[in-house]
C-alpha cells in the first residue's frame, strides 16, 4: 500500500520536472550565451532564440568550454549571415 502511494508521488515529481526543467534550461543556456564576450548583445540575443530551438546543440553550448562557445557562435554567426 505504502509503496503504492509513493510511486505515485515519485511520477507526479517526475512530471512536475519535465514541466519545469524548460524553463531553468532556458535561464541557464541565455546566461550561457550572453556572458560570452566579444559578441554583441544583438547577435547573442539572436544566438540565444537560434540555440532554443535546437536542443541538442544548446545542450552542447551549455557544457563546451569558453573557446568551444565562441566557435559555436562564430559558426552561428556565419548561418545566420548566409
């Protein structure tokens, strides 16, 4: 019985976290990408809305180094130029 209900909690966190955890990605990757310097504000805005969409290239942001994340928004750059 006791196993029962906490199974359920237990599902009821997990989807509370798939529901929530967009939102805290998103904070993190805009944090990401603005904090990158040599960018201007307009073209890391645009980088931010372009790295949204794409979650697996965000997620790859997220965890690169500092040089790893200039050269993915220099190749940003390059897409969004052409």
């Amino acid at each position: 019985m006791m196993n029962d209900i906490f199974e359920g909690v237990y599902e009821r966190l997990d989807k509370l976290t798939d529901t929530v955890y967009p939102f805290s990605f998103g904070k993190q990757l805009r944090q990401s990408v603005m904090e990158v310097q040599g960018f201007n504000e307009r073209f890391l805005n645009a980088a931010f809305r372009y790295l949204m969409k794409d979650c697996t290239e965000a997620e790859i942001f997220v965890l690169t180094n500092e040089e790893g994340k200039r050269n993915i928004l220099n190749d940003l750059c390059m897409m969004i130029r052409n």
